[in-house]
C-alpha cells in the first residue's frame, strides 16, 4: 500500500468519523487515566458504569485513597480483573501524589512508571488528554490496521511504529479514535461489515464479505 492509498483511506474515515473521540467517560486528566487502567480486558460501557457511580464520590487520588482498596472494589466489582486493577489504582494514586502533586504526568516515561500502566494506556493519555500524536495500538486497531494493509505487524509495537511513520501528518491527532471506531463498528472481529465501508475498495483484505 502507497501513501496515496493511506492518505485517501484516512480522509475517508475522517469524513464518515465526524467526532473521532474516547467512549470513555471522563472531565479530567485524572478521571481519564484511571478509566483507561479500568478498561484493559473490559468493554466501555462496563466502564462507564463503574465510574459514573465512582466518580461521583471520588475523582482525585485523594479521594480514591481515602476510599482505600476495598471500598475502591465495591465500585468497580462489574469490571474484570478488578481485585488487581483496585490494588493498582490505589498504588498509582499514591505515586501520582508522592512524585507529581496529584496531577497526571504528560510524558510517556512517567506515566509508564505508574503501578498499572503500559505502554497502550499511557499512548491514549498523551493522545486523549494532552492532544500528542501518539496511537495507542488496542485489538481493534491491530486487527485494522493489518487487514486493512494500512500498517501490517506482527506484534503491537511493529504496528504503531509503522502507524507512526505512514499516518498522514493531518490525521496524526485523530488516527488513534478514526481506526478503534472503524474497528468496533464496521471493521469488527468475526465478520467485517464491508459493504457499508467507506474504505472497501481500497483496503486489501482479500475476504470480503458481501
């Protein structure tokens, strides 16, 4: 695939994608990080439930402290994992106080040194939070990106650097939602929805359902 093919399929995306944004529900930085740790293994509307309740009595490191771990788990029981996603968070609020004042770190080194935070999550923080151009690679868009022959890898990291480097410069800030949204509602798992694509004639995904 060529960058005029790239570039085409991004401005395709971009006009049928008018809101390219996080389905996460989030007012801050803050709310932000801790939903995003909550949504490993997790659907977003799993998410959204827990946090809705939860961060109407805390949305600050403090306030999730003084919660402490298990009656952080009384919020977030519905969500997979969530004995040791509790134990993490609760970690990471302490470190975001001790070594940040309580405020979310803007760059990728220290945020991947909080309790509970990769590579992915801290990509869709700098993406999300604080406007980088930076692509968090999720099942959706490594499934994307190969079948659609746009960026293929064999492993996450090979995707978002091909991501990195063959992204058109106009669509940087917005390609990380463009392609999680194409791939949660049309370009899905098990049978992709290729004739409502607006991308079908220039992907090269060689199965086509009809």
């Amino acid at each position: 695939m060529n960058q005029k093919i790239r570039q085409a399929i991004f401005d395709r995306l971009a006009a049928a994608i008018l809101k390219p944004a996080t389905e996460l529900n989030y007012n801050n930085p803050f709310e932000l990080l801790i939903a995003v740790v909550l949504s490993a293994q997790a659907t977003d509307k799993e998410v959204n439930k827990a946090t809705t309740r939860l961060f109407a009595v805390a949305n600050t490191p403090q306030a999730i402290l003084a919660l402490g771990k298990e009656g952080l788990k009384a919020y977030i029981k519905t969500i997979g994992l969530f004995n040791t996603k509790a134990a993490n968070i609760i970690k990471l609020c302490q470190q975001l106080l001790d070594r940040h004042a309580g405020q979310v770190p803007k760059t990728r080194e220290e945020l991947e040194a909080l309790a509970g935070v990769g590579r992915k999550t801290a990509n869709v923080i700098l993406n999300t939070a604080f406007g980088l151009h930076t692509i968090a690679v999720d099942t959706h868009i490594f499934r994307v990106s190969n079948r659609t022959g746009i960026a293929p890898g064999k492993t996450v990291l090979e995707v978002e650097r091909k991501l990195d480097k063959w992204v058109p410069k106009n669509h940087k800030k917005d390609a990380h939602h463009l392609l999680i949204l194409h791939g949660r509602y049309t370009c899905i798992a098990r049978k992709p929805r290729c004739p409502s694509c607006v991308i079908e004639d220039l992907c090269e995904f060689k199965e086509k359902t009809s």
